[in-house]
C-alpha cells in the first residue's frame, strides 16, 4: 500500500443501505476500528426542517467510513453481511495530502474592476498595467469570490484617489 509524505494514507469503505441499517452498520463499522463515518445522500430526496426530536435519513444513502491502512477487509465486510446480506459494499484507497497547498491551485488572480485585481501571494501578477492587491485567499476572506469583497473593490476602481492621504 502507497504511504504519502504528508502522513498516513487512509482506507475508505462505502456502504450503501436503507436508512433503517444505518444505527446497526454504524456499530459494527466502530467496533471494527473506524476512525470517522459520514452519511452520504443517494437521491435528490432535501430534509430541510426535520420535526423535533427527529434525526430522519434519506431514502438511500450511502455510509462512508476511515479506516487505517492494516484493516482486514474481509472481517469488516463479514461482519457487515451478517447484519444485512446484501449490501453494495466498495473499498478505495485515499492518500493523505497536504491540503495547506493542495488548495493553492485553484485559485487565480481576479480582476475587480479597470485598475483592481485580487492575486495570490504565490502567483505572480499577469499585468503590471493594474494595481494587484496581493491577498492570501482564507476560508471566510481573501478570494475575491464574495459579491461584498467584489462589488467594493469595483466600487474603488472608479474612484480618483490621486493626491489623496491616508490619515
């Protein structure tokens, strides 16, 4: 199995059930050592405003669970079948990666305006002909992508800020 330089590598089992599996799956998927489970939605069925007290799933869905990269596959996938026979039932391989950089390649500069663009601080700037903001885009601010950011930026563009002084 391939190891990654940023860490472990993980794998990945999918299982899609009915909605009434899911609690017994769920433990047998934590006994067997899952490190995470998530809840996949298999159908364009929206639960917007669940009642109360109520946790309803969708129709079909599929469970996605972690596990390290030494887990016996077949034991897992026995013991599953045990609780519910036939279970769709897939097994994938995920590499860890360093998501600090992995994200850097979708971003480019954007142009606000004329005079304005929005550019990475790892990306060299197209045109010296425009003012480049050098801005890290984050999770919440910095891409640009944002109507607020975007619509101010444009506004500026139209401004003469020629002689001005920053106080």
């Amino acid at each position: 199995m391939e190891e990654c330089k940023y860490g472990a590598s993980w794998r990945q089992i999918k299982i899609r059930c009915k909605p009434e599996n899911v609690d017994e799956l769920e433990r047998v998927l934590f006994d067997a050592g899952v490190h995470s489970l998530t809840l996949e939605n298999d159908t364009n069925q929206c639960i917007l405003e669940p009642e109360l007290g109520t946790t309803p799933l969708w129709e079909k869905l599929t469970i996605v669970g972690l596990f390290d990269l030494d887990i016996h596959e077949k034991s897992v996938e026995q013991a599953l079948r045990q609780r519910s026979p036939n279970l769709i039932i897939s097994w994938n391989m995920l590499i860890e990666r360093n998501w600090s950089d992995e994200y850097k390649k979708y971003f480019i500069p954007i142009r606000c305006g004329e005079r304005l663009s929005i550019c990475p601080s790892w990306i060299k700037p197209a045109q010296n002909t425009m003012t480049n903001l050098i801005l890290d885009p984050g999770i919440a601010f910095g891409t640009g992508g944002h109507p607020s950011t975007y619509l101010c930026l444009n506004w500026l563009d139209h401004q003469t800020l020629n002689d001005m002084l920053l106080r």
